[in-house]
C-alpha cells in the first residue's frame, strides 16, 4: 500500500472513530451517506480493510462498531421465576418453537423485579391451540391477543399467568429464552398493547441500563422489532440520540397534545 493510501484511510478511520462513539453502531448506508463525496465501493473497501484489521467490527448484517459484538444472551433456565420455569417445563415437551421472554430475558438490567409476574411466552401460531389447552389443564390462565375484551379488564389482566403471543423468528432466542434484545422488544409490546404489569418509567430505567451497559446490538434490536410488527417504533428509540434538543422540544409538545 503506498503512502498516500495509508494517509487516507488513516483519515477514513479517525473519521469513522468521531461518528461510533462507545457502544454506537451504524449500518453501511449511514456510513455512506457521512462519506458522500467518496465512491461507495472505497467505502466498502475500506470498511473492510479496517475490519481485517481489527480497528472496526461488525455488529451485524450491514451494522459497524469499534467494540466487538458480544451475544447478549439471558443467563439461563435456572434464573427463570417459578411459575416460568413450569411453564417451560410443560411447553418444551410438544416440540413446538418457543421461547421465554420479557422480564426473565432481562435478569441483571431491572433493580426492582417483582416476586411473581406473568410469563411472557412468544410461540409459533401452530402451537396455540395445544400449548393453551396444557397450561389450561395445570390451572394456569393464559391470554393472548385474540382475547382483546379480557386484555382490557384490568382484573383478569392481574389474575393472568401467561401472556402468550405469536412469533415468526426464533434466532433471537437461545434454549428457550429470549437474548435480551428479544426480551426488551417484547416486553416493550406487552406493555403498550396488553398494559402489561411493567410501568413506563420503569421499562425506561430497562432500557436506559441496557444501553449504559451495552446490552443493546442494533441489528439485533431492530430484527426482533420487526418480528413483533413494531420497527418504526423502536428505531424511532434507537435514533432517539441524534435528535437535535431543539426538534426534541418540538415533538414533546406535539405528543403532549396528542396524549
């Protein structure tokens, strides 16, 4: 490589160094798009370089990083409350794709767990009919989103065992329990669509922790959003930090006459 060359991607890298911060990632088109006046196939080629070198990693299909990618994944069947542990236990015997996900995925990011909450359970549609009448017949109720008259009776909301909700995309989980992307993703739906027992400050102290601990990988977070149907939401909350004060004192007033 001639001098010039290492110069320049010298320079490609300290710039690169100023947009990913710690625990920041950007997918290829941003990078693009901060390095618009060079052909995007030296970009390409430079991304690569840097990540043979190990300066650069990647995060992701299309997402880079300064840090290496670590696998969020929960800390295992043993840390599951009781009643998910049963509820595991009956589930894994019919074959079916499930996991466990939602508070147990997130041992280590909540300072306040409650003793005893509902299990949050994502399976594949198939599964339903079998899966609820065994939990049924153990004397646990469970509701899912077909059951939209008994989710906005705050009574059997807190009589609940079970949330059970449809899934399509079981990479995010590891034996049985959710990675702790999967496990905010959904919880994050429970709570906005079902009022599960999570309260708003509190899901943001989840989410503020898990990003302070770099408990978060984009791609990861992202896929699990489109899964649950949710991706303009959560990117929205991903990019939440690029949003000047200025624009952010204006969507504040905005949600504030729409709430």
């Amino acid at each position: 490589m001639s001098q010039k060359n290492k110069t320049v991607d010298k320079k490609f890298y300290n710039e690169i160094v100023k947009y990913l911060d710690a625990g920041r990632q950007l997918n290829t088109k941003e990078i693009y798009d901060k390095f618009n006046e060079v052909n995007q196939k030296t970009v390409s080629w430079r991304l690569h370089i840097l990540v043979q070198q190990g300066k650069l990693f990647k995060a992701g299909y299309g997402y880079y990083s300064l840090n290496n990618t670590k696998e969020h994944i929960a800390m295992g069947y043993e840390y599951l409350q009781k009643t998910s542990k049963a509820i595991f236990d009956i589930a894994v015997n019919y074959g079916y794709k499930f996991y466990i996900t939602g508070l147990d995925a997130l041992t280590g990011e909540i300072l306040h767990v409650p003793e005893q909450f509902p299990v949050l359970l994502v399976a594949e549609e198939m599964a339903f009919d079998d899966l609820l009448e065994a939990f049924s017949d153990k004397g646990y109720l469970v509701l899912t989103e077909k059951n939209r008259a008994a989710l906005k009776d705050k009574t059997i909301r807190k009589k609940a065992d079970v949330f059970m909700i449809k899934g399509k995309d079981f990479s995010l989980a590891i034996n049985g329990i959710a990675s702790k992307e999967k496990g905010f993703v959904d919880l994050y739906y429970a709570m906005t669509r079902f009022e599960y027992i999570v309260s708003a400050p509190e899901l943001s102290r989840i989410y503020k922790s898990m990003m302070r601990n770099e408990t978060v990988t984009v791609f990861k977070m992202k896929k699990a959003a489109k899964d649950r149907g949710i991706e303009i939401e959560i990117e929205w909350l991903l990019d939440l930090e690029k949003i000047p004060k200025k624009a952010k004192v204006f969507m504040k007033i905005l949600l504030g006459e729409k709430v």
